[in-house]
C-alpha cells in the first residue's frame, strides 16, 4: 500500500508543478508526472529504510513529498537552461 501512495503523492505533486510553472505541453505535465514519481520513489525508499509495501509513515510521506518537489523543481531547471 506504501508503494501505491508513494507513486500518487509524486504523480499528483508533479501536476501541481505543472499547473503552477503554467506549463502546457503534453509532453511537459507527463515529465513531471514521471519526474514526481521518480523523487518520491527515491526518497520515499531511502527514508523507510527499503520496506514500504505494507504502511507507510507520515514522516517518510513527508520527506516523498519534498523529495518529488525537489526532483521536479530540479528537472524544470535543467530543462529551461538547455533550451537557452
């Protein structure tokens, strides 16, 4: 269950940066999706020590959540200073 709420805290964290950087490429919202996805994942195993198929804690929740931010926000740098 841990691994469901990870994958949709990063797919809905990514949209919502897609909303607010105002992004309208199809392309674009699904690389966010995926870039939120990918952070949450990533920190979400790492923070629960590698367990997180049964319950998840609110603060590996937590630390998914900043990390999805942090991989979307990153992502959106890297990809506006390769198209200047």
């Amino acid at each position: 269950m841990g691994l469901i709420i990870l994958i949709v805290t990063g797919a809905l964290l990514g949209w919502l940066a897609t909303i607010a950087l105002q992004i309208e490429d199809g392309r674009g919202i699904l690389r966010n999706v995926v870039a939120g996805m990918v952070g949450s994942l990533g920190v979400g195993l790492v923070t629960s020590g590698g367990v997180f198929l049964g319950a998840i804690k609110a603060s590996t929740l937590l630390w998914a959540a900043l990390g999805a931010i942090a991989v979307v926000a990153l992502y959106n740098v890297v990809r506006e200073r390769a198209f200047r």
